[in-house]
C-alpha cells in the first residue's frame, strides 16, 4: 500500500472553507497535503478546531493532541472547546467531509470500522457520529487487509460502525463510489488496470471511469 499516494488524492476532495474530521490512522496524513491559504479548518472531536500539520521535536506542545493521542498544532484562529460542544458540531451537521479508515465497506456504503473479531476493542468510539453526521464521509484504506482479503465486499460481515454512510472509497488501487445500485469505479492509480481493481474487490464493480489516473 502506498499511504501517501492515497492522502494526496483525498486532499483534493476538499474544497476551500470547507470544515473536515480526519480520522485516525491513515487519514491523519491528508492534513499534509491541504493547502494553507483556503480556510480549511480540521476539525478533532476531543475539542479542537484548527489543527495544523504535525509537530515534532522542541516544537511539541504537550498540552494538544489529536483524538488519537497524537501530537497536533493549531493554526492562527483556531478555537478549543468541551467534548460537549465538539460533538455538537458533528451532531447538527457542522463538518463537510469526515475521512475514516475502514476494515470493511459494503455495496451499500456501510462502514465497519471499530471492532474486528477475536480482538478486543475499548468501544466504537467517536467514529459512530462522525459516519452518521458528516455531510460526506470518504473512506481512506487499503484494498484488501494483512491476508489479502478484500475490504470492498458485498454485504459486510463485520459489525457494524454505521449503514449506507459512506460516499467514496480511496485507496491504493481506486477511487471508487457509492452508487444507487452499488460500487463505481471512477479513477484508476497509475499503473493499475481495471482487472486489477475487479481482482481485488469482493463487491460487485460497475466500471465508470471519470477522471485521469492519480
């Protein structure tokens, strides 16, 4: 999987001024690849506004994190705030775009995210609001897990983090949509073919390529 490729073609799904949650894992590394000029504001749900690329080094502030635990910065106009007013944001529909991991997503959109069996998992977290809430969720993941099983299926199996949420799938093969009738193959990656992306994708895939590889 090449992680940065997948991060710089999320980063164009954002529009200046939009409001964006980037989840944990992957996603987090979108925020490298925004511009700084177009009032974006990236939204953390443990209660910050702003964040700002990462930090390192003498520049860490121990005081902000992420809702990973990661270190953060803040950008100039940033705003912090309670957990209270933070999901308020998200539950009256404030962000435009949330971009999630995934460990499965179905024909339908639905996202199962938080908890693979034989683990244990502390709980589903603020993942469950943010796929329910979020104007747009897209998904940023690999193709197919560790055992090269496909992550694109069917019906998915897995419990489930929310239904038919999802708009658009990323990941190191495809961008691929959520249509009516099932999963769209709109952009291929460079030097991936469509057989390709049908090989590795359990889901039925209706090719309908719109734009140049990324």
């Amino acid at each position: 999987m090449n992680p940065d490729r997948i991060a710089r073609r999320a980063a164009k799904e954002v529009r200046e001024g939009m409001i964006i949650n980037l989840g944990i894992g992957l996603p987090t590394k979108v925020i490298a690849y925004l511009p700084t000029d177009q009032g974006i504001m990236v939204h953390s749900e443990n209660g910050v506004l702003g964040v700002s690329a990462a930090v390192n080094g003498a520049e860490i502030d121990r005081d902000l994190i992420d809702a990973g635990g990661e270190y953060i910065a803040v950008q100039q106009g940033a705003a912090f705030m309670d957990s209270a007013v933070s999901f308020a944001l998200i539950r009256h529909g404030r962000l435009d775009i949330a971009m999630l991991g995934a460990f499965e997503v179905d024909a339908e959109g639905s996202l199962a995210n938080w908890k693979l069996p034989g683990r244990n998992t502390p709980g589903i977290g603020g993942g469950m609001e943010l796929a329910q809430k979020a104007r747009r969720v897209v998904v940023l993941c690999s193709h197919t897990d560790k055992k090269g099983r496909p992550k694109l299926v069917q019906k998915s199996s897995l419990p489930l983090t929310a239904p038919r949420c999802v708009s658009r799938i990323i990941t190191e093969l495809a961008v691929i949509d959520v249509g009516e009738d099932g999963l769209l193959l709109r952009e291929l990656a460079e030097g991936v073919s469509v057989d390709d992306v049908i090989a590795a994708t359990d889901a039925k895939l209706t090719v309908a390529l719109e734009g140049p590889t990324f």
